[in-house]
C-alpha cells in the first residue's frame, strides 16, 4: 500500500478567541501547503448554523482556492444535495470546472450539514425523502451531460464545458453506498462521522456497482480524523481536544466551544468514556509512524488506495505540523 493517495478534508474551524475571517484564510493557508507538501485532494465541508465552523459555502471558497493553487484536486466533502437546487449546484460546479479544468470534485451529501431548521430555510421544500434525493442525483446528471428537458424544452446548466467534474457520494451507512452503486457514482466513506461503519460497506459497493460510460470501474475512499504530533505528548493533547470536541458535538453543542487549557485537566466521566469508546472508531492519533501504520491498516481494511484526513486542533502550528508529519511519513513528493 505505499502508493496511498491522500488528501485532506478542511471544516474552516472558528478557535476561541479568533474569528471567522482567520479560519477561512487558514484554510486557504492549509490548501497552499497541501498542495505543496504533495496530497491529492483538498476538500472543504459544508456547515450551517454553528460559530464553530465557518465552512459554509465550499463552492465560493473553492473558487478562492484554485486561484491559490495550481495541480491539487479542489472539492466539495460535501454539497448537502437537499438543502439545494440540482440546477444550481449544477452551474456552480461548471463555473468552477470552467475556471479550473479537470481539478474539481462535486462530493454530495444528503444530511443536512446542520440542525432542521437552517435546512428548512436553505429549502423550504425539502421533504428529507430519500426518493427525492436520488431525483436529484438523476437531475444532476442529465444537466452535467446537456440531455435535461422540461415540457419538452432542452434546460442547460450554464457555462457548457466539456468536461464533468468527479463525482462522490458521501456515505457514513450502507444506504448512500447503495446509491452510488446503483447510479454509478464514485464513493466517499466518512468514517470520521460513523467510526463503526464497515468495511463491507465499501464490498457491497463495488459488488453492485453499476458501470456507466463516463465511470466504467467502481471508485471508494476514506476519510478520518487523524492527530499527527511531533511527540506522544503533542499527540495525546491533539487528541484529548478531538474528544472533547466530538463529546461536544454528540451533545448537540456546535458554539462557543473552549480553547485546550480550559479543558486540559478535564476529567472524562463514566458516561464520557463511555462515548470516548463509541468515538475511537473515528480518529487516528499518534506520532508519524504510528499514524502511518493506521492509515494503511484502514486502507487494507476498506480495500482502497485513497484516505481523506482531517484535523481538528486548538492550536494552528500543531495543526499544519500535523499534515506536513504525515506527508513526511508518507515520503510524499513536495512540488518544491
């Protein structure tokens, strides 16, 4: 497995005492330095509603990041697909297809990135229905081929450019495996949100895999948290923040949350270690080697060749150290 791609998922993270405007130019901060230490991919999330993270809308700061960068893959990790028009997710990823040819992921998701009621208000006519997402999906594909018609009328999402961007469905279960099967779609399995999910999820996926002709061959990758530190110590504090971050998260807590030394010496309930357990399934933590050996345990495990990391860290150095440690491990080509 020495020939892992990776790639990395950025969620524009608001830290206290900081603001927003500091987490998006970290963000475009961190996919220079992708693209320089050699990763794959730079994705950003989609997230309403919460002061701890910015990420909001990635097809506007993914016009930003092509501008900044010239050969890594931009994308989407992801568009929630209900709280949007198909047509307009459509023109937005041929704009930037048009501004950065044959660089761009359209990743799609159907949660809805946030709580029920900033979903209602992105659409006021989403049912939540797992139909409906797929009409969509459907939707998405007739306009990124210019075969769409209403009432017999021919529809095109504009700018028309020739070529598509990859398309990836964002899975956590089974369910959406199952629809990037049947329509054909390239599949994104986000352990870093549901870290029991298993690996004959990825399996079944390519068992029922429907070629088409633009994607003739099924196509999975990974995601993770992973915590890279210098030292066991680096590592452990990494760590203990991701935890209690996600504890915070299960509590439905996505504002104002603490700096690390408010929560240093933070005593882990029963109940705590009990979700702390539940959690492990999504984080990789440790020094270089160690992170490695995980990575490309998961990728064995998963049967792929491609992980999409993500970082959480209260602390900006340790963050970027993170992902140039796992670069490092990976002896991954630097473009200078």
């Amino acid at each position: 497995m020495s020939d892992i791609k990776l790639g990395i998922l950025d969620q524009s993270v608001v830290r206290t005492d900081s603001s927003a405007i500091s987490a998006v130019q970290e963000t475009i901060e961190t996919a220079i330095l992708a693209e320089k230490l050699g990763y794959h991919r730079f994705w950003i999330s989609e997230h309403h509603n919460s002061t701890f993270i910015a990420g909001s809308t990635p097809e506007v700061l993914m016009a930003r990041l092509g501008a900044e960068t010239s050969q890594i893959r931009l994308g989407s990790g992801g568009i929630m697909l209900p709280n949007h028009s198909a047509f307009k997710v459509a023109e937005n990823f041929r704009m930037l297809e048009a501004l950065y040819p044959g660089r761009i992921d359209l990743g799609i998701g159907r949660a809805p990135g946030g709580d029920g009621i900033s979903a209602s208000l992105l659409n006021p006519s989403n049912t939540f229905q797992e139909e409906d997402y797929i009409k969509q999906l459907q939707h998405l594909d007739h306009f990124f081929k210019d075969n769409a018609q209403v009432n017999a009328s021919p529809i095109y999402a504009i700018p028309q450019v020739k070529t598509i961007p990859q398309q990836w469905i964002l899975s956590s279960s089974g369910g959406s495996a199952k629809i990037a099967a049947d329509l054909g779609l390239n599949l994104a399995v986000a352990k870093f949100i549901n870290g029991s999910v298993s690996p004959n999820v990825v399996e079944s996926y390519r068992k029922h895999f429907t070629p088409t002709e633009d994607r003739p061959e099924p196509k999975a990758l990974i995601s993770s948290f992973v915590m890279c530190g210098e030292t066991e110590d680096e590592a452990n504090q990494m760590r203990k923040y991701i935890d209690y971050i996600l504890l915070q998260f299960d509590k439905g807590n996505y504002q104002n949350l603490p700096a690390f030394e408010d929560i240093r010496n933070h005593q882990f309930t029963s109940f705590e270690k009990q979700r702390l357990h539940y959690n492990a399934g999504r984080i990789i933590s440790g020094t270089p080697d160690r992170v490695k050996e995980k990575i490309v345990n998961l990728a064995k495990d998963f049967d792929v060749d491609e992980v999409i990391i993500s970082t959480m860290s209260f602390n900006k150095e340790l963050r970027l150290r993170s992902f140039e440690l796992v670069a490092e491990a990976f002896s991954m080509n630097s473009l200078f």
